[in-house]
C-alpha cells in the first residue's frame, strides 16, 4: 500500500537544491503567514488599503474598497483570514466568482491607492513586502538588517526565519485527466480558454493520454513575496508582481509492471504503486526520469497562455544542450535574481554533471575566494543529500565579481572527481582569509576540506519542508491544521492538506492595467480548473517529448 511514509521519502529524496543570485531580496516564505498578516494601518483616504484579505472585484474595475473584501481584515473591520473552510474568514470556503470577476488575495495593498487624478492601483508594495519577511531574508543574509513594517503588523502564528518548500506528491496521470475535464466543461458552457491541451499520439476512446500513468510527479512549490525585474534586466515585458508562485516538478517512473497496481486505484483513480505490500524505503522502486523548471512570468502570461517551463531528461542522452547538474538525486536550479527564474546552469560556466565526492583543491580555492569576498551579498544553497543531514539550507555570503569565480570553482569541485588531481590552478598560499560576518566553517555534517583549504563563509539552517500528499490510500489522514506539531521526517512522515491548496485566486493585489505600467496581478498557485504549475509542468514536458528533435536523442517516455 502507498503510505503517507511513501510520500515523504520521496518528497525528501528528490529534493531540488536552490542556488540564489547574491542581489536576491525575496525568498520562499510560508503561505501560512502570508495568510495570517493583518496590517495595522486603516482603510482610510491616507494609506495603502493592505490587508491580508481575499477580494473579488469586475476585471473592468477601476479602484478597490471595502465593499471587494469577501474575507480577512480592511482594517479596523475584519480579521486575520482563518486557515478553515469556514464562513467569514476561512481562506478554505468557497467564493463566489463571476466570470468577468477576478478573485485575490491583496497583502500589501497599492502603493498609489491614493492618486489624486484616479489613476491609481496601477502598482504595489516591494518597500512593505520586503519589510514583511526581512526574518527570512536576514536570516539567510546577514547584510539585509532585520526589520519590519511600520506600523507593525499583526500575526497569530508563529513566525518562520527559515525557507519553505511545498512538496506535492501526485500521480501524474491526474494532469491528463485534469484536462479532459477542464475541455468538458469549457466545452459544455461555450467558454474560452487556452487552446492547448494536454495530448497523446495514442488516447484511449475518452480522450485522456495515458503515457503518464506509470509516473509519479514531485513538484515542489515555492511562494516568493514579490517578483521584480533583476538589476541588470533591460526586458520591457517583465512586471513586478505581489505574490509570485514558482515550482520546480521531478517525474520519477515505476519501474515494477504490477498489475494489481494499475487495477488498485483511490478516489480520484490514482493507481497504488505499492498493491499488496508495505514497503518502508520505496526510492529504487522509481526511476528519475525529468525535471521541468518553471521559468517566472511575462507580462498577462496567466491570462492567455500556458505558463513557461524548462525540461530536461535526468538520464544521459549525449547532448551538452540537455544537462543537468545533481548531487546524488538532487538537482540544482539556479534562481534568477528578483524575476525567480529556475535555471539549468549559471552564464559562463561550464559543469559537468557528476555524483563524485568533492575535489578538495577546487573546493579549497573556490572556499578561500568567496571567503575573501566579506559579506556584499548572499548566495543560498538549498542541500538534501545521502551524505547531508536532510534539509540543510547554507548561505555564503559574498560580493562582487569575484563571488562567480568562487561558487563556479566550489561547485565544480563537487563535481569533478578527486582523480586525478587538479593542478593548474595555484593553491593559495595562506588559509587566514578575512571574513566580515558569517560562520567560519560549513555546517555540521558536511564534508570536512582537506588542507590546505578553507570552508566558505556560511551558517547552516534547516528549510522548512511540507508534504503535501495526494494519494488516498494510507487510513491516516493529512493534517489540515498549522503549526505541525513537528516537522515531517522518515521518522515522523506527517503528510498535509492545507485548507488553502485548492484556493483558485491570485496571491497578490490585483492591477490596473495602464499604458505606463511597469506592475502586473499576482500570480495563482492553481486555477478554477485545478491547473497548477505541476499541471504546466505537465503540458511542457509533453511537448518537450512530442519534439522531433527528440527523437534523434533518444527521448520517450
């Protein structure tokens, strides 16, 4: 039987590690809190109308107000929004939402709620948002001081200084199904949508691909706070958003033919991989197989159509185009700087893919550069791996230039092996590197440098990691209710179901849109039809598979 135990070893296990641009201000936070905040300051004609509270409003609309807020607090009226399902505030009850309505939840209001010409709402917060979550910023790098918002928010849960990661655990062959029924009921009220659908050369006689039924979709999630345009980005057609949902989704593959599997299926049809047994470590029953990275937004992209992703195949297929750097069976996604892109390799580098330990003379060097650097900036290394406690989050913190240089050097050497030796690069003659901040040695349980060698500035921290099970097989029921009593481990594999997973909104304020604006509607984790950025995930790689030029490089399912 597939247990909840199940989910969480594979969630663990297939871990994507994060490498964030040192400029990065805005990083994965819990949607818990951003739930929860209830600002402070009144819905008045002097300030910016923030909440957190759920509004509906006519896409026509011109200006929001009280009378838009179906949920939570417009301050002094109203309340934190609840984490239930339950009428008035409940994040999990359903709204009503007209066809040419849009449902979202507005956090830190508008920034010009109060134009005098009635030209206003064309624009966020990034000042309030950025104040909000300065516990995770900081945290992660020491050089953003810790602060908040003025006047202080109010909160009901406790705080997080930590990243959060939703893993959702799903049988892939949902997608497929998903999307058949959302062209049945597009189909049936005469509505448009996005033409493209998910497909298959072979359908069965109901229209629904069943290529992926053998495969298991890991996606995790990550809600960033705010997106904007990175600093060296000259692209007219990236906005800011309030409230930016990004995932990274690994296909792993079956690779037992049980036949009692397929027929074993739950509620929604999902097959149970494990028909007839309990097994307790399950990762070489699967294969690998993908990653697809989302790829952020371009302007009005969730409007009209599919969401933009990256895909390529975890197994070798002799094409320098398609690699893929891992870590045992993590992958490493670079996170472009404000925009959040999920990016394959770094500009200028070139890495070969490996699972060899670290080589200790490039690890020396790339430690004692980036040492050197002081504390500029921050770059966040996300790690899960067999040799590394589980969930370790590092972050070295360095400047410039030069920090390139170091993290290309320090992460070749875990990925060249250690035979023969690298020798063309000369040792630095002194291991007393000055450091302006940070820890002066990598967490415990990473590998010790061998001399001469110095670690990289860093401190350790433990990112927060959701379970977020789909499978309805184990009697033990996800948990719904937030705070965990502990974090989910092998040990303690707790599996959730937020009562805010299936909100179909926006999770930011909601635009004006105007020939000068530079901001965009916050983005939705999932839509009316159930589509999520796994379900777009979904659709990227079987297009990526439908490519003709897969076929020259031996790609199928």
């Amino acid at each position: 039987m597939f247990k909840n135990l199940n989910s969480v070893e594979l969630a663990l296990a297939f871990q994507p590690i994060l490498l964030f641009d040192p400029s990065e201000r805005f990083y994965p936070i819990a949607a818990e809190e951003w739930l929860d905040h209830l600002a402070t300051d009144p819905w008045d004609g002097k300030t910016n109308k923030r909440g957190s509270a759920v509004m509906v409003v006519d896409r026509n609309t011109t200006s929001f107000g009280d009378i838009d807020v179906q949920a939570g607090s417009h301050y002094p009226t109203g309340d934190h929004l609840a984490l239930s399902n339950i009428e008035p505030n409940g994040i999990g009850q359903e709204f009503t939402v007209g066809f040419n309505q849009d449902l979202f939840i507005n956090v830190a209001g508008w920034d010009d709620a109060l134009s005098p010409d009635n030209q206003g709402y064309t624009k966020g917060s990034l000042q309030y948002l950025d104040l909000l979550f300065r516990s995770v910023s900081s945290n992660i790098n020491p050089i953003i001081p810790l602060d908040e918002p003025r006047p202080s928010p109010e909160f009901t849960l406790p705080r997080l200084s930590v990243p959060t990661i939703y893993a959702e655990v799903e049988w892939a062959g949902t997608y497929p199904r998903l999307d058949k029924e959302r062209r049945d009921s597009v189909k049936d009220n005469k509505q448009l949508d996005f033409p493209p659908s998910i497909e298959s050369d072979e359908p069965d006689k109901n229209n629904i691909m069943l290529d992926l039924d053998r495969y298991i979709a890991i996606t995790y999630y990550m809600l960033y706070p705010a997106m904007e345009p990175a600093l060296s980005s000259e692209d007219d057609e990236i906005h800011k958003r309030e409230g930016q949902w990004e995932a990274i989704t690994i296909f792993i593959k079956n690779i037992f033919d049980d036949l009692g599997m397929r027929k074993s299926r739950d509620g929604r049809q999902r097959m149970d991989f494990f028909y007839g047994n309990d097994v307790k470590e399950c990762i070489d029953y699967f294969e690998p197989r993908f990653v697809v990275f989302s790829k952020g937004y371009t302007t009005g992209e969730d409007l009209d159509s599919p969401l933009a992703a990256e895909v390529r195949p975890l197994f070798n297929v002799n094409n320098p185009n398609l690699g893929v750097i891992r870590f045992g069976t993590n992958t490493v996604a670079f996170v472009g700087a404000g925009l959040h892109k999920n990016l394959f390799n770094i500009a200028g580098a070139v890495v070969i893919p490996g699972d060899s330990p670290p080589d200790p003379t490039l690890n020396s060097i790339g430690g004692a550069i980036m040492g050197a650097a002081g504390t500029g900036a921050g770059i966040c290394l996300a790690f899960i791996a067999s040799s590394i406690p589980p969930a370790v989050v590092v972050c070295l913190v360095v400047s410039g230039v030069v920090f390139l240089i170091g993290l290309v050097l320090f992460v070749l050497s875990w990925l060249l092996k250690d035979d023969p030796t690298i020798t063309e690069v000369p040792l630095p003659s002194s291991t007393d590197v000055a450091r302006r901040g940070g820890g002066q040695a990598l967490p415990p349980g990473f590998p010790t440098l061998t001399s001469p060698g110095v670690a990289p500035v860093g401190k350790g921290l433990k990112a927060m990691i959701r379970v977020i099970d789909r499978f309805g097989f184990d009697p033990e029921l996800p948990e719904s209710s937030y705070p965990l009593p502990e974090p989910t481990s092998l040990e303690n594999p707790i599996v959730e179901m937020p009562t805010w997973w299936n909100f179909s909104g926006r999770w930011g304020v909601r635009t004006v849109h105007r020939a000068t604006s530079e901001w965009d509607s916050g983005t939705c984790r999932v839509d009316k039809y159930g589509r999520s950025r796994g379900y777009w995930n979904t659709y990227r790689l079987i297009k990526f598979i439908s490519d003709p030029d897969r076929k020259s490089d031996n790609i199928r399912l």
